[in-house]
C-alpha cells in the first residue's frame, strides 16, 4: 500500500501514456512541486461529473500513476506539465488536506505479462505506427513496444476518440487480447491487409 497525491481529471490516463496538463490552482502547483522535489508521481483518475477545481469530487476507483517528464512556463503564466503514465492502481482510503487536495492509498495493480500481439490484430499496427508518427511535438517522449499487447492496446484506447467510460473500462481490463477485441470492430481490418 502507498499513498499519492490525487489529480481528478476529465481524462484518462493510460500506462505507457502522456498527458499534458496546464496548473494553475495552487493546490495542484504545491503537489507538482512536491512530487518534482521527492521524484514522486501522482495519481490520476477520471472524475465523475464536476471538475479538478472542485474541493469534493467523486471518481472511480482504478487509476494510473503519473511522474512528470516535463515542464514548462506556458505563455499566459500558468505551468504546463507533460506526465507519463505508468502502472495502475486501486484506491483503497481516500483523505482531503486542509488546502483541498484530494490524497489516497492506494495499492498498486499488476500488469499482465508482456506478450505479443494476437495474429488477428497485426492489421492494427500499421495503423498505430502511422498514428504515433504524427505525434510530432511529443512523439519522441513516446517509447514504443510494437510486440507487446498492452502497449498496443492502451495506445489504441488513448488515441482513438472513445467515450470516457469506455476508456476507463480498457484501463481496468487485465486482459490485453480483450482489450484488442473491443477496439477492433472500430477498425475495418479487412481493407488494411492481413
């Protein structure tokens, strides 16, 4: 069991995955400082109605771990970070500090083990590496693993524009093929080749 910091977002946050956020609220500026100074991440998780600015704000109960691989001051003053997802997690206790920033324990979920993409779903990576080749000004930041699965499906997930709630449950899903088998039917796999 840990404890992290929670940032309630509108999104959802994939392993593997980025996010640019823009922090403005000083709740928010002293969690990215404090992470930033201790090398921690913070969690994410998708928000259920409301918004971050709220002090109380109901969210599910599977999110990702974020650690910052970038920041910078944007031009209307505010700080832009770029975090990379990186492994799942539960929440188990939520509490709220006195400044309205949400923390929680959480205990961390494993990821499945590293296999290769089912032969149905190879029509799938041309498509994909097309994608992340358009990804110019964070592509680099991105790093691929073409062979594996649950790459290929959390990046797929990300990259498609899905309803909330269907990204939140390939998040949760501890099965990568299953995973693959909900994004395919979006795909016509016939016209890209087998």
């Amino acid at each position: 069991m840990a404890e992290i910091a929670l940032f309630p977002l509108n999104a959802v946050l994939f392993p593997g995955g980025l996010l640019p956020l823009r922090i403005f609220e000083p709740r928010y500026v002293d969690m990215i400082g404090s992470c930033m100074r201790a090398d921690e991440a913070f969690g994410v998780v998708l928000a259920l109605g409301g918004s971050d600015t709220d002090r109380q704000i109901d969210t599910v109960h599977v999110g990702t771990g974020a650690r910052i691989v970038d920041f910078q001051r944007l031009d209307d003053g505010l700080l832009g970070i770029l975090c990379r997802g990186e492994r799942r997690f539960s929440l188990q206790a939520r509490s709220q500090q006195s400044d309205g920033l949400n923390r929680a324990a959480v205990e961390w979920l494993p990821e499945p083990a590293r296999a290769p993409v089912p032969g149905e779903f190879q029509p799938l990576l041309p498509v994909l590496r097309d994608a992340m080749s358009q990804l110019k000004s964070i592509g680099h930041l991105v790093e691929p693993d073409y062979d594996d699965a649950s790459w290929v499906s959390y990046r797929i997930a990300e990259l498609l524009p899905l309803d909330q709630q269907l990204q939140q449950r390939l998040l949760e899903s501890n099965d990568p093929p299953a995973r693959l088998q909900s994004l395919a039917p979006l795909f016509d796999l016939k016209s890209q080749g087998t």
